[in-house]
C-alpha cells in the first residue's frame, strides 16, 4: 500500500457523499427493529438493489425464524473471484426506537441522525462502498471480498450468523473478518460473552377479597431476586485484564430485571410473576460456570421460601478475542493510521459481537466502524458523514493489505 493508494481511494469515495448518505437514510427508513424483527425483507431488498448499483451481485437467503422474527434473511454477496476470503460482515437489524421519528434521517452539520445509523446501518454503508472502491480500482489481488448481512444481531445472531456456520457457509481459511460495529476510532479486537435468562416464579390466583387463599408470585419474585444483588456486585468487581475504553467498567455487568412482568389484574393476587438476567462476561470468566452459579443463586432462594420457579437460558453466547498483534490486526491498524493520521487503540468491546463466530473457526476477527457506542440506541444516535467515507477507505485499503 502508498499514500498514492490512499489518496486514489478517497477521491474515489469523496465524490460519492451524497450517494452514501442517500443510501443510509433510505436504510434508515426501513423499520428493521429487532425485536420483534419486522421489515426484515424490506430492507433486505434495499441492500441488494444498492449493491446492484454499485455493480455488486448481491443475493437474499432466506432462514428459519428464531424468536419471532417476520421473513428473517441473509444478504450476501461476493466481490472479486481470487482465491483468499476476507470477510466484510454486518447486521441490518436495530433496536427499538423511543419515537417513530427515529425511523426518519436527518443530515445536518455533517451528520445524519436515526435509528441504527451508528449501530450499524451507517457501517454497511461503509462497507459496501469500501468493497466496491478496492473491486473499482484493482485492490483485490488474488483474492475476494464477502459480505454477510444478518437480520438478528442484536438479539444474539442465532438466525443469521449462526445458520452461516451451520451451513459451512464460513470458511476457515479466510485471511481475515472485519464488521463495521461504531468502535470510535478504536480496533475492537475482544469481546464479551452473554448469558441471558428469563425467570417465572409461579403461585395461585384469588380475589383481593379473598386473598388468603392464594399464592402471591410477586411476593416470592421479590424474595428470590434479592440475593442476586450480592452476585452483581461480586462480579462488578471482578475486573478483565483486556484494555477498555477508560468510561467503561472493567467488571462482568450483571442487569437483574430489565424486563419484568406479571399477573392478571390490580385485584388479583397475582399467580405468575417473571424477571429478565442479561449478562456480559468478561473473557477471564468461565461461563458454564456462572450459569450454574445464577441458577444455583435462584433455586436456592426460591427453596428456602418453597417457591415454584422455572428458569429459561434466552442467549448463551462466549467471547471472543484475536491476538492483538496479529499480522492481520497490525494491518489494519496501518491501514487506519494512513487514512486517519492516527494511531487506532486496541481494546475489548463493552459487549457482545458477531467476531465471535468467525473467531471460533480460528478467523481474525477485528470491529471497526463509523460512529460511537455511546450514542447508540439512544434517541440521538447519529454518525459523521465524513468518518463514514474514512471507514470506507479503510476497509478498501485493508482489502489491498491482505489480498494482495
């Protein structure tokens, strides 16, 4: 790679501002919230007729529904026909909006505001004209670029990347896999696991009237959640070894009711009662381990008061991490600091990420992308437009360095 290359890329891009924002704001529209996980074909046939334009044959897989979703799919498309893989990888998928006008985008001072431009709509975007810059100007050697765009990120990628793996459809012989997470400028080269559960404490329903002959399930709820307060604070302090971003604690986060709910009427007693366990692991921790540790904590409480409870397991799903001074990640790294100036940190992402599933197979799986953590799914969520076109020449170049 030269500054020439660098230089060549971004004229390439930068005159297709208005056509990148136009894509984005079109994705944007497309209500793709997950859950429940609808419009998903719909945006689906947005990717697919922009990947045409841009001489890109892109193809819809169609897969089977995990959790509800409405026509859950795949795009996927190949660039280049050599023999090495480098995998572009992203989700199309958001999380629910706190006002439908997110689902409109608005472009003001070199930004554009909505639902999933930062998480990852704005990335795709980036991707797909970073792949089609390297494909325009002869950066891909002997080699191709393939990109997967799921439909169920963001609540695990069962559906989506785990049928890639289930059908072979990962090779392990990729060079490399890159998504386009809003990673800040950072290289997310680790992250998370999760584990997630759904407990339904059981009772018996009476009228207030004649509550005595009841079972109060809220009550009993209330009993076997309270000794998970020791279990969050013990693993807040159980601190990773992985750099992180400095606002971010080092701690496995433990969130004990992010959803509850229960019972039938204010005046009945109610006979079932249920509350959400989400979790992020750290790398260090053992995660069969801890969800023993959980079940055991809730079992015991619910014994000692001779409470009913059934325990669901939602989202098992390990961590991952790629060496950070992998060849491939050092390129990367390069190929920032040529389009950035700046030296791009290393760190484990505060959550959970789709790398994990090519990490499995032994792929170097990195994050990097246009916009901020910090704003994503908030109401404000939005992503530079020029970061957006920097990302996308990154991804061009970073084909180059390990295609060639």
């Amino acid at each position: 790679m030269t500054i020439d290359d660098s230089a060549r890329v971004r004229a390439w891009l930068e005159p297709r501002a208005d056509e990148m924002a136009g894509l984005l704001s079109a994705l944007v529209g497309q209500e793709t919230e997950n859950p429940p996980g609808r419009g998903l074909r719909g945006c689906a046939g947005v990717l697919a007729d922009a990947m045409g334009g841009l001489g890109i044959d892109g193809e819809i897989i169609g897969v089977p529904a995990m959790g509800g979703q409405e026509d859950p799919c795949i795009v996927r498309a190949t660039v280049g026909d050599g023999a090495k893989t480098l995998y572009f990888h992203g989700h199309f998928d958001v999380v629910p909006v706190q006002d439908r006008g997110q689902f409109t985008a608005r472009r003001a001072d070199g930004r554009i505001v909505g639902r999933g431009t930062a998480d990852m709509k704005g990335g795709i975007v980036s991707m797909l004209y970073g792949a089609a810059a390297a494909r325009e100007l002869g950066l891909l050697g002997d080699g191709k670029i393939v990109v997967h765009l799921v439909c169920d990120e963001e609540t695990g990628s069962v559906a989506g990347s785990g049928f890639l793996r289930r059908h072979s459809m990962i090779d392990p012989a990729a060079v490399a896999m890159v998504t386009a997470e809003p990673s800040a400028g950072k290289i997310w080269h680790a992250a998370r696991g999760a584990v997630s559960l759904r407990v339904t404490v059981h009772g018996r329903e009476a009228h207030v009237g004649q509550a005595n002959f009841g079972i109060n399930s809220f009550q009993h709820m209330v009993r076997i959640a309270a000794p998970l307060e020791k279990y969050v604070r013990t693993m807040l302090a159980r601190h990773t070894a992985f750099a992180m971003d400095g606002n971010d604690g080092r701690g496995s986060m433990v969130v004990v009711g992010g959803l509850s709910g229960g019972g039938s009427n204010f005046n009945v007693v109610p006979g079932t009662t249920w509350f959400t366990i989400d979790s992020r692991f750290n790398p260090e921790e053992d995660l069969e381990v801890e969800l023993k540790n959980l079940t055991t904590i809730i079992e015991t409480a619910a014994d000692g008061i001779g409470a009913e409870v059934t325990i669901e397991l939602t989202q098992f799903q390990p961590s991952a991490s790629t060496d950070r001074h992998d060849p491939t990640g050092r390129a990367l790294a390069q190929c920032i600091s040529r389009v950035t100036g700046v030296e791009p940190a290393f760190e484990m992402c505060a959550g959970i990420l789709d790398t994990r599933w090519y990490a499995q197979l032994d792929i170097p799986a990195f994050a990097y992308g246009a916009g901020r953590l910090d704003v994503s799914h908030g109401p404000e969520e939005y992503v530079d437009e020029r970061e957006m076109r920097s990302v996308a020449a990154v991804y061009a170049l970073y084909a180059q360095e390990l295609l060639r």
